[in-house]
C-alpha cells in the first residue's frame, strides 16, 4: 500500500531538527566508501560464522548471536526450502568494526546522536541487518513505545547502496507522536488489521541510499523494512548503533537489544567519539552527571 507511492528520504541539513520534526534524517558522508565496503565484508564473514556455529540460544536471548526479526511471513519460497530471508546480527567488536563505528561517530551521525540523546547516552545496539533476496516486508511499528520525549535514538548505514528494489526501510514521518501511535495501533486492533485511512494519509519516505550513507531516527517513529526483491541476488546489508539517554533506566525498552551480552552497560557516546577511539569495553556504572 505505501510502496507504490513512497517518496524518496532526502538528504538533512540540520539532523537534529530533522529527527526533532520529523522524527528521521537522512546523513550523507556518514561513513567512506572504502570503510563501508570494508565493513561489508565483516558483516557477511561474522554472519556465516554464526550460522556454522550454532550457540544453542534462541534467537532474541541475551547470549544469543542473533536478535529476533520482525518481520512478516516469508515468501512462499523461502517456506518451501526453509530459507531464512532476515538476520539481526550482534557483532564482535573485531578491528573492522572499531573502526568504523569510530569514523561514523567522529562525524555528523555521532554529532546528531550527541543533539539527541546526550554525550552520556548508553550504546545500546551494535549490530547489522541483512534482508536476502526473497525476505517479506516488516509490518510496520515503532521501535518503542510512544513517551513524551524522544528517549532512545537509532542510526543505520548501507553498505552497499540500497535500490527500490532491494527493500529500502519506509520510514512515515511524523508519526513519533501519541495521536499516530494511537491511530496506528487502533487500525491494528480493528477488523482489517490496518488503518487504511492513517496509511493514505501518512508522509512515507524510501531510504534509498547510497553507500556509506547513513539515517538517523528517533526510535518512537513507525516504520517497517520492504520485501527484498531484488533479480540479481544481492542482500541488502546495514550496519546499525542505538543510543539510550541516561534518564531511560525506568523506561520499558521493549525493543531487541541487539548487543552482544558482553558489552551491555560499558560504553557511551562520549567515550567513543573520543580520540582514543573504541577500546576494549570494560563493565562499569556510568552515573548520570554529563
């Protein structure tokens, strides 16, 4: 329904704003194209070696590799071969991955983030995405629930440019307030399971982005990731970091903590945007003083 008539996410001057506003930035230059190339390859090498070597832990568990994906059902032929179409990768904080995530925080995505949710905020996801050719659209939702302030803030980078074709997240702007929560939840909870009227009357944005772009979005804002159809087999791949503020602790973060077990609750903003750059996480109490 929104595919068909979705405009395309374009470029922020004023990030911050964008996401203030509109509750979703688009960032050029977030990340180099040889880094995000590099990464790529991380990502795809951490994956397989996950799925050979299986942990036992159901996807979504703290000690899992894998977070659980929301996602609608697969196609009918990913069911017939068993296919697995979409992973949530956890990574390990490897030598690709430090250094990329420091190049994308010592620029404009790690400023944004600073607007947003402070330089105390807690890193709360370091993952990647991968949608397969084949993989079902998400049904569309929020990353948390609706609060009166944005709480919780996500960035995601392509590593690859991301085509019409290959599923690109839609993103409806404005839709991190009460009333679009309350409208969206009400079409779920009605006979057809959607609210047709809020969806032909909602600002749906495409992130079709090139490599090493990046989006920034408050985590409150509906969205959903597309069907990957894409004719000549390429995965859709993004490498992505959430942010919590520190006034967050009360909070209920329903959403899929999609951090390896190991670095929960030792690394914050400030402290990875520094000069240093990523080191080895060590577990600690971070208090609420900036």
């Amino acid at each position: 329904m929104l595919a068909s008539v979705t405009q395309p996410l374009e470029h922020s001057s004023s990030p911050v704003c964008d996401v203030r506003s509109f509750g979703v930035a688009r960032v050029a230059r977030a990340m180099s194209e040889q880094t995000a190339s590099s990464l790529l390859d991380e990502v795809l090498d951490q994956l397989a070696f996950a799925q050979e070597h299986v942990t036992g832990f159901e996807d979504g568990e703290e000690h899992s590799q894998f977070s659980a994906v929301l996602a609608a059902a697969a196609t009918d032929a990913a069911i017939a071969t068993g296919d697995e179409t979409r992973w949530d990768l956890r990574l390990q904080l490897t030598e690709p991955v430090r250094a990329a995530l420091h190049e994308l925080l010592r620029g404009p995505v790690g400023e944004a983030l600073a607007g947003l949710a402070g330089g105390n905020a807690a890193l709360h996801e370091l993952a990647a995405g991968v949608s397969a050719p084949g993989a079902a659209p998400q049904v569309l939702h929020p990353d948390a629930d609706w609060s009166a302030s944005g709480l919780v803030f996500s960035a995601f980078v392509a590593l690859q440019d991301v085509s019409a074709t290959m599923g690109p997240t839609l993103f409806l702007r404005e839709t991190h307030t009460q009333e679009a929560h309350m409208a969206h939840a009400a079409g779920v909870a009605g006979p057809e399971g959607v609210n047709r009227a809020f969806l032909a009357a909602a600002d749906a944005r495409a992130a079709l982005l090139r490599r090493g772009e990046a989006v920034v979005y408050d985590r409150r804002l509906l969205h959903a990731g597309g069907r990957n159809a894409s004719a000549v087999g390429e995965a859709r791949v993004l490498f992505y970091v959430t942010f919590a503020r520190v006034d967050t602790e009360d909070a209920d973060l329903w959403n899929a903590y999609s951090l390896r077990s190991e670095y929960r609750q030792t690394m914050w903003l400030e402290q990875l945007r520094g000069s240093e750059g990523v080191e080895e996480p060590h577990r600690q109490t971070k208090t609420n003083a900036p």
